[in-house]
C-alpha cells in the first residue's frame, strides 16, 4: 500500500485506487501542482481503501476496475455506502460490459484508459465546481422562496385586514345610500303633494 495525501479539513479530498505502479505515479506527477488547494491520496490496492472508510470522507474517489482481491466494484459498493456524499469514478481500460453493468448504478461516470492527466483534471474540477455550486444555489432558492411565501402570506394578511377593517365602513357606506334613497323618495313625494295642491 502507498499513500501520498495532505490532511486537510478546508481543501477537496480526492482518492485514486490503481493497482498499476506506473499510472500512480504518473497520477503523482501530474497532480503535484495540485497539492497546494486539493488533498490527493494514492492508493496501490483496493483492499486498502476499506481501511480508510471509517476516517473523513473523500469528495471524490477514482478507482481502477479490474484489481486483485478487491476489484473497482467492491470499491465501490463499499465508499457508496460508508461515504455516500462522494462522487464516483471507475477508471479502466480493461472492463468488460457485465463488469460496466454490475458497477453502474454506483458510480457517477466512467474515465476510458488510456486518457490524459490533463482530461482527468478537466473532470475533477467540474465535478469540483458542481459540488461548491449545486448546493449554493439549491440554498439560494430556497431562500428566495421563502421570502417569496412571506410576502404572499403579508399581502394576504394586509388584504384579510383591510377587508375587516372596511366592512364597518362599507356597511355604513351601504346604510346611508339606503337612507338617502329613501329620504328622496319621501321628499320628492311631499312635493308632489304640495305641487297638486297649488294647481287646484
């Protein structure tokens, strides 16, 4: 077993799972440049990742899928159900198609050997933003619904209120058309009166 990490709390935590020495160190040069702002481990055995499982979680996990003892698959369905959170790579260039279909539903995507440090970094920071930003702006929308609720459940109250308080009003508004309308009827029927009157 190798291990190569940075213990960090604050920096993304990436683990690579490859039984090959050359691509693990080829990994380790590529990324040395990244060690300022990720925390980076190399692992040489899938059996190894086991042990780890019960330590911080890594935000990433890149496993080689045909491996002694413990393959990418047993990886797998190990750190999806001890480290749920992270996202899951299976890189291999000698996985068969019933390997592919076994491991899918665990992992996130799928990284076709040979391919370059430069693409493999490419993803990592995607993934990387996705994980900094999806979780912003899901708090984002929640903020603004409930500020969207609030002002709905204001403008309701304001309404419910004002109609409470104007019903005295508009009762009165209503008692008074009805008066007046019948003080016109009565005076308009004692001019009439007066009105006969004079012309006989």
């Amino acid at each position: 077993m190798t291990i190569d990490s940075i213990n960090s709390t604050t920096r993304p935590r990436i683990l690579f799972v490859d039984d090959e020495a050359l691509i693990l160190d080829s990994l380790k040069r590529a990324f040395r440049r990244d060690r300022e702002h990720w925390d980076i481990c190399y692992l040489d055995a899938g059996s190894s990742v086991l042990s780890l499982l019960d330590k911080p979680q890594y935000d990433i996990v890149v496993s080689d899928m045909v491996m002694p003892n413990v393959n990418g698959f047993m990886v797998m369905k190990a750190v999806a159900s001890k480290w749920p959170n992270s996202t899951r790579y299976i890189m291999s260039g000698q996985a068969t198609p019933d390997m592919i279909a076994q491991v899918r539903p665990l992992v996130h995507g799928f990284l076709q050997k040979p391919i370059s440090c430069d693409e493999i970094r490419m993803r990592l920071q995607e993934t990387l933003e996705s994980k900094k930003v999806v979780p912003h702006c899901q708090r984002e929308t929640s903020s603004v619904d409930s500020r969207l609720c609030r002002t709905a459940d204001n403008k309701r109250t304001r309404v419910t209120g004002a109609a409470i308080q104007q019903t005295p009003v508009l009762r009165i508004k209503s008692y008074v058309r009805r008066t007046s309308s019948k003080l016109r009827a009565q005076m308009s029927g004692v001019a009439c009166a007066r009105l006969s009157q004079g012309l006989s």
